[in-house]
C-alpha cells in the first residue's frame, strides 16, 4: 500500500517472515518511504480501516488489486 500523508508516502508491508519484512522496511526507509508492518491479512485490514479517512490508498496484492483478493 502506498498512500500519501502530508507529502509522506506510507507503505504497508504485509510478510509473515519477520526478517524478509525487516529487510523491506529498511529498504523503504532508506529510499524515504515511512513503513508499517503487518503479518498477516487480518492485520493489513485493522490497518486499513483505521485509515479509511486517509486521502488515498492504494494497494496491490501479488500483482492483483486487493479488491480482487
């Protein structure tokens, strides 16, 4: 998920493998991204509804939209 808060994109990765997810965030915050993590599905929706005010979402899941997952 990439949305944009206040000209700070905010990237949601969604990996159950806490070190390939590390690894993700670092590479996202390295490139200036803000991350948040989550380990599972049922995570990734909590963090999305809380952000259902949010500007923009966008999301993607394996190449297909999440809408569709």
């Amino acid at each position: 998920m990439g949305e944009i808060l206040d000209d700070i994109i905010v990237i949601l990765v969604v990996e159950d493998d806490q070190e390939v997810a590390e690894v993700c965030a670092m590479a996202l915050e390295d490139s200036g991204y803000a991350v948040e993590l989550a380990e599972t599905a049922r995570q990734a929706i909590q963090i999305l509804d809380q952000r259902r005010n949010d500007r923009r979402v966008d999301f993607e899941y394996d190449g297909e939209m999440a809408a569709d997952v």
